[in-house]
C-alpha cells in the first residue's frame, strides 16, 4: 500500500524537488516540522487510523502484502 505524502507528491523525490524548490534541506524541513508540533501540540498532518474491518483482515492476512526479505518488498513497493 502506498502512503500519500502530505505534499501529494507521488514519490520521495518529487518531495525532494519540492524542498529543493523551497530551498529546504531534509534536516531544515524536519526542525520546522519538529517545531510546529511543539508549538502546536498536535501533528501537522493527517493521520488515517484503520478501521475495526481493516484490522480484522489484517490480523488473518488478507490483503498483507508479502516478500522475502526487505529489499525485496522495497524493490515492490517503490521505496
């Protein structure tokens, strides 16, 4: 299952140009990041949480996406 950036950029490195484009580093972008919940109290995203059917089916594996090690799952994935 692929997650949806905040930014709705499809992949790691669209979300890379964008902070590129914002003159932003990894690092900048996380101590701001880090800095709003401080302030906030609360996450500047949205977090799904799953559902009582979702966490059923994943309890008995229905719908687990399976590999045989990391690399592997990363490879399928896309990361």
């Amino acid at each position: 299952m692929r997650r949806e950036h905040p930014c709705r950029c499809q992949n790691e490195e669209q979300c890379y140009g964008a902070r590129a484009e914002m003159r932003l580093s990894t690092p900048d972008y996380i101590r701001m990041a880090l800095i709003r919940v401080a302030e906030g109290r609360c996450i500047p995203v949205s977090v799904k949480v799953p559902n009582a059917l979702m966490i059923e089916k994943t309890a008995h594996g229905e719908g687990a996406h399976k590999a045989e090690d990391e690399t592997i799952l990363f490879k399928q994935s896309g990361v």
